[in-house]
C-alpha cells in the first residue's frame, strides 16, 4: 500500500479498511452508524474528495467511502484492466462484502456509472441517489468529448498523464468554478497518491475509456427505468465545463421524485467548493429517505400480517 505519512490528519482523519480483492488490496474509508451511505469517487480523486461529508454524515449515517483500485490509497497493480465496467464490479462486491442494505449511492464523475452500474444491476437493494455532476450514457454524440478522447486516449495522452500527472496537476485545477478552492495543501493529497508513471495509468485508462466504454454506457442508460422511481438529490456545480445544464436537464427528467440544488458558483467539484451546503441538503434528503423506508418496511409487515 500507499506510504500515507504525508496525508494531513486533520483533514482526513479515518480509520483505514482494506478488502483484498484478486487484482490487489481495496482501500475504503467506513465511519459512522446508521442507514448506509455509499460515496462513489470518479477521476482523478479517490475518498479524500468526500472528507467533508463523511465527517458531518457520520455522525448520524454509515458513511462508506471506497478508492478504486488505481486511485488513492488502494493498490496500483501493473497489467490490471480498470475500465469503469471493472471497477463496478469491485464497487459491488464490497457492498456485498460488508452487507450494506437499502443503501443509499452517492456519485461524481466516473463514479457515476460505475455507481449507477450496481443501482440497475441491484435496484431492490438501492433506497436513494444522489448524483454530483455525472453521466451514465454514450458521450459519443458530443463533438468536444470525442476530440478529448482521442487525444487523450492516445499516445499523446498517455505521455501527459503518465509522465506529467496531467489529470491531478492540471485538469482538476482546471475543472473548479473558482480556482481558490483549491489550496495548495488540498491539491498536494491529489498529486502524492500518483507517486510514479505506473500509479498514474488508470487515470490515463478511463480518459481513454470516456469513447472506449461507450457501448456499456449506452447499455446502462438503456435500463435506466430501474432508477426513475427512486429519490433522487441532484447537486450540480453549474460551472462545469463537462457536465452542463443540459446534463442535469437530462437527469431532472428521468426522475419523478427528485430535488435538484444548483451550486451556480462552483465547477466539477462540489464536495471542495461548498461542502457544508451540500452536507446539509445531504443530510435532510437521508433523513427523507430514512423516514420513507421505515415506513415502507412497515406497511409491508402490515400487509404481510394481513
């Protein structure tokens, strides 16, 4: 694993949790008790993104926070696959491994469908959504993606994220609504975890994977009727240069009970741009979401003891 002795413990301050997978060994942060909440990180970040949340929620929720393998402090492991249809994989079998039941998945970026992945495949078992700035369809059909995934997805590419840590060092920067967010001691959590080329690939892997996974993003979205009935908390960074009004548009449409907070001073990063207003929408919409369940579990002992 990872040396850590840099990490800022104030900042993140959790117990580390391993689940060892074939591949290599699964890093997760699990804090708290109560209803389980899933934290579901895309690129290039991992559990630190969440660390606000998960000291606020964890007061009252079980807060479960995992890294992909390839991202923060699980392992890097050379010659492994980490497509995001791969890493959905992982993601439910830790839910499975730990026994979370009537979860609710919080998602970003490309964790939105390696999150969304276990919510079609596992609807029964999902109580909520909330969805940070995110996809879950072919991005195929945007001319700026396309060029992005071709250059990045290239020998060009590689050299950029391999070599020079382009997605922490440059594109995260780039992709905040206001750039002082992003203190210099923040920004360092995000560039140590890729100490070398090698630890760098699986950033590399999903900028390529934004075209080259297309086809099982288009098979997510073709089953999305298993997650319209379910609540749903839109917080959206309307700054965003790559998830847009019309993506949160397409969301607000899929879902019949949903609440959508628009954050119009902030980019891709919410959880760092203003943690404590979306820990609080978070917050109320558990309590919701708790309540509705509790409820709904009774009047199915009901009906069963009728």
């Amino acid at each position: 694993m990872l040396n850590t002795d840099w990490i800022d413990r104030e900042e993140y301050p959790f117990e580390p949790h391993v689940m060892r997978l074939e591949a290599g060994r699964m890093h997760y942060v699990d804090e708290g008790r109560g209803a389980p909440l899933v934290l579901v990180h895309g690129t290039p970040t991992w559990s630190f993104l969440y660390r606000h949340l998960i000291k606020d929620l964890s007061k009252n929720f079980r807060v479960v926070a995992p890294d992909h393998l390839g991202f923060g402090l699980s392992d890097k492991p050379a010659g492994w696959v980490y497509r995001p249809a791969d890493h959905a994989r992982n993601l439910s079998r830790l839910i499975e491994t730990l026994g979370l039941k009537d979860i609710v998945l919080a998602v970003h970026d490309f964790g939105g469908p390696v999150g969304l992945s276990y919510a079609v495949e596992h609807a029964e078992n999902v109580a909520g959504l909330i969805l940070f700035n995110t996809w879950m369809w072919s991005l195929a059909d945007r001319p700026d993606v396309v060029r992005a995934g071709r250059l990045l997805g290239g020998t060009v590419g590689k050299f950029l994220y391999e070599w020079l840590n382009f997605s922490p060092r440059v594109l995260l920067k780039m992709s905040f609504g206001d750039r002082s967010k992003l203190t210099k001691e923040v920004h360092r959590h995000y560039l140590r975890v890729f100490p070398t080329r090698q630890d760098r690939h699986a950033t590399w892997v999903l900028a390529r994977e934004l075209i080259g996974s297309s086809d099982w993003y288009e098979q997510l979205w073709r089953r999305r009727d298993q997650l319209r009935r379910k609540p749903a908390l839109l917080l959206w960074g309307m700054r965003d240069k790559a998830f847009r009004a019309d993506a949160l548009a397409r969301w607000g449409d899929l879902f019949e009970n949903k609440k959508i907070v628009e954050f119009a001073a902030a980019g891709h990063f919410v959880q760092e741009e203003d943690p404590a207003r979306a820990a609080a929408e978070i917050e109320n919409f558990l309590r919701t979401v708790e309540l509705n369940s509790t409820a709904g579990r009774a009047n199915s002992a009901d009906r069963q003891t009728v």
